[in-house]
C-alpha cells in the first residue's frame, strides 16, 4: 500500500500544472461553452490516479491510514512506540 501511495504521488506531481490550468478554464465563466467543454474533456483523459483527492495519508513506517498524526508523519501506534522509545527528540509522557 505504501509503494502505491507513492506512485500515486509521482502521478499527483505530474499532472498538477496541466490539471490546474485546465481546471482554471473549465471554471471560468467568460469563455465559451465548447472551451469549458473541452477543457473538461481533456482532464478526463488524464489518469485518476493523477487526482490529489485520491491520495490517503499513511504511516511512513507501517503504512496504517488510521489514526495518522500529520505533524510527525506517523499512526498513533507507531508514534506512540517510538515516543517511549526515546526515538523521537523532543517528545516525552505529559504525566511526568
């Protein structure tokens, strides 16, 4: 699921200029429909996959979808761990 993700990302990169500026005239109410039309058109033709509403943030170390803290990258479990650990600087139990 992890190497997936990434390939979607590399997709995502890919095609964001031309899915913006094709984005941007579709959505424009001052060109003419068949403009709009095909710009519509053309962002079909691209793949799914190149869409950033399709990529799930995930675990950088397991993979997990769930529970993912933004700021660190990690599932609570996995940071959790590594907290106890001491592996992550900075971090340490709020009960101490």
């Amino acid at each position: 699921m992890i190497e997936r993700e990434k390939r979607r990302q590399k997709l995502v990169d890919a095609n964001a200029e031309t899915r913006k500026e094709l984005r941007k005239i579709s959505t424009d109410i001052h060109r003419s429909p068949e403009e709009r039309f095909n710009a519509r058109q053309e962002m079909a033709k691209l793949p799914r996959n190149s869409a950033a509403v399709r990529l799930r943030n995930r675990c950088a170390v397991t993979g997990r979808p769930r529970g993912y803290m933004r700021f660190f990258g990690l599932s609570r479990i996995t940071f959790r761990e590594l907290a106890l650990k001491g592996e992550l600087p900075g971090i340490r139990k709020g009960s101490l």
